[in-house]
C-alpha cells in the first residue's frame, strides 16, 4: 500500500558519536566517566502551565482519502496516538495539501478516529484550489467532525508559495469569504509558515476575530538558529492578541537518539515559554520508535505547572526540567544529550520525597535508531545517574 507521501522520519542527525552507556539491560560502552549536577526545586510551582492538549502530531493531509490510516478500525494507529494521552491535537498539511480533497467517506472515517482516540484536529484545506471548492470541503468537514475540529488551516508553507504576506492574505481572506458563507461560525488557525515567524504577529492582528489558534511549522537541521531565535519571540507576538499558538510538523529527515532527546527538550523549552502545544510529524505507521519513546516521557509533565529549579554541572549538554501536578506529585525530566559525559544528579525537591521512582530511555549512541525504554523502577534523588545519551523522568 503506497502513502503516497515523501516519507519525512523525525529531525535530522545533531552529531557523529562514539558508544555510550545504557541502563536497564543494555551494556555499558566505554566512556569518559560521569560529573556531578545539582538541582534545587523552589518550594511552590510559579511557572506557567503545559496544558492538557499539548501534545501532538502532524500527518500529511494525503493521508486521509481512502481511509487506509485515519479510521475507526485502525487500531494500531488509535492506540499508537492514544498512547500519547487521552487529549491532544492532530494536524494534516504537508506538501501535497493544495492538491488534496476530502470525499465524504474520509471524513467520516476520520471523525471516528478522532472519536476513538479523544483527540482533536486542525484540519488543512487547499490555499490553492477553487474558492468555492475549498468552501464545500470545508462545510462537509465542519458538519462531519463536529466538536472534534478544532480549526482549518489553509495551505500548508505559504511563506514558500506565495511572494509576500499580502498576497498570502489575499488568498486565505477570498476562501475565507467563502467557507464562512458556507460554513458560519467556522474557526481558523494559521498562518502555518516554514520560515517567516514575522508573519505570525501580521496575521494575529489583521484576522484576529477569527483565528483560534497561531501556528508556525518548524524544520529541525541543527543549524536552524534564525528560526530558533523567531520561535522564542512568538510569546510577544501572539500576546498583543492574546493568541494561543503551536509549533506544528516539528520535522527532519531523521528519527535517532540525538533527535528523540532534542524534541523532548524542545518540547518542553516550549511549554515553559508558553507555547500551547507542539506537533511531531509522523508518517502514521504507527512505529514506536526514539520520537514515540521520547514523547511518552514528554506526555508526563502535561497538565501540570512548571517548578523554578537551579541547575549547577559541567556538563553543558544536560537539561533539566521540574513540573509540579495538580495532586502535588512533581516530575523532574533529565535530558543527557552528551556523546560521552554521563552525570549524577542530587536533587533537592524542597520538600520530602514521596515514593522517588524513575523511568528512563537509554541507547548505546546518540545516532542509534534503537533505544531502550525503562519502565518505572525505585530511585533515589541523592544521587542519580542519568548516562550519555539518555533521559529520565523522576516523580517525586
């Protein structure tokens, strides 16, 4: 069966390395040894919130004709995105957007998976069809997936196709015209675009009664340090309209260890500077590979406060971040991107421990595709040693 798609795996490889150590089962590589890290928690949480829908994937909108992967009766799918959490967001662009259409079949067969799996979407539409055609799939989408549709989002990159923001506004407001006469009450996210986060703020405020959500794509390479620099002042922009927004098809060319551990830390830098949500692009084969396992340690700290910590080590690729539940339970997350370095960590919760256990995922690389996922085991928070290439998720 062809998906009928450029198969795109998770983020491109950050770095060439040497075999480093594993847990749980996996044999020790050679390495330079482990240096000490110190993490003082404040006593309250006082950071901003990771919400209860911040997960999320993004799939090629080529996907849903036929029905062969967004059904009712792929189970492998549905639990693959249940698995992820019991809410979340689904979005469909990608490059073949503009030449993809919705027959009625596809849309029920994708509202039953929505149904299914408790999630919902942010369903792409055609900046480059017909106006009227656009508006009839949009009417059908809207009556087909109720409550589960969060918000069209037309074209997919338009900052690629079109030669400046006017005449991308232009086409979104003409389908816009008539979607909404088709379809009142219809909510819209955008403006989706591959590199200009400048556009982000433009489209904020001229589109604003309408727009529910902003959304910027994001293409991981390792030397993507203007789009970085435009992510991290998305909090500004949107703020002026007071403007959720997501990182959306967060994607590269491949999905090994380095980059599992960097869409965990991206992942979480991006609730903590208040980002709504993140979408890992996936290729809906259900593989449960170093991005799957490195999201489901990221689906701990959802719906939960961020704790300040201070973080004290040498080692200058190892992260850690500290939430806080609504039942008090705290999650620290341990993120080792080091070739070599491993490090133990002392923690300092600010209050007693109820209960340390951790859950790791370890590889004997950084450009290993195979990973070993840990499951809960007893720990302790004085002295925890979190190895190269690795990371840890500690309750506490």
């Amino acid at each position: 069966m062809s998906k009928r798609i450029e198969r795109r795996e998770f983020l491109a490889a950050c770095a060439a390395v040497s075999a480093t150590a594993s847990l749980g089962g996996v044999a020790y590589g050679q390495q330079t040894g482990f240096v000490p890290a110190t993490i003082q928690l404040d006593a309250s949480p006082s950071g901003r919130r990771m919400l209860a829908e911040f997960m999320g994937l993004s799939f090629e909108a080529s996907l849903i004709p036929g029905g062969a992967f967004f059904s009712g009766s792929n189970r492998a799918l549905i639990d693959y995105v249940r698995g992820l959490g019991r809410r979340g967001i689904v979005q469909f662009g990608g490059a073949n957007l503009d030449t993809t259409t919705y027959a009625p079949a596809d849309l029920a067969n994708l509202a039953q998976f929505l149904d299914a799996t408790g999630w919902r979407a942010i369903l792409g539409l055609s900046l480059g069809a017909a106006a009227f055609g656009v508006a009839d799939q949009a009417a059908k989408a809207k009556q087909a997936l109720g409550e589960r549709l969060l918000a069209f989002e037309l074209g997919s990159a338009p900052d690629l196709h079109f030669k400046d923001y006017g005449t991308f506004l232009a086409a979104f407001r003409a389908r816009v015209s008539s979607i909404n006469a088709n379809a009142p009450g219809a909510a819209y996210a955008g403006p989706a675009t591959a590199t200009h986060t400048d556009w982000a703020a433009r489209f904020a405020q001229d589109e604003r009664p309408q727009l529910v959500l902003i959304t910027q794509q994001y293409r991981h390479t390792g030397s993507e340090a203007a789009l970085r620099n435009g992510i991290r002042d998305l909090p500004k922009s949107t703020a002026v309209s007071d403007l959720p927004y997501r990182i959306e098809q967060i994607v590269s060319s491949s999905n090994n260890m380095a980059n599992a551990l960097w869409a965990l830390d991206f992942g979480l830098e991006l609730a903590a500077n208040g980002g709504d949500g993140g979408n890992f692009h996936d290729d809906a084969d259900a593989q449960r590979g170093p991005l799957y396992q490195a999201l489901l340690l990221l689906k701990e700290s959802v719906d939960a406060r961020f704790v300040t910590r201070i973080l004290q080590t040498t080692n200058n690729n190892f992260t850690a971040y500290a939430i806080e539940r609504d039942d008090q339970t705290r999650v620290l997350t341990l993120i080792n991107r080091d070739a070599n370095v491993g490090v133990t960590a002392n923690v300092n919760a600010a209050r007693p421990a109820r209960n340390p256990r951790v859950r790791r995922l370890t590889a004997l690389s950084l450009d290993t595709t195979q990973v070993n996922a840990v499951d809960w085991q007893n720990a302790d928070p004085a002295a925890l040693d979190v190895p190269p290439a690795s990371a840890a998720v500690l309750t506490l």
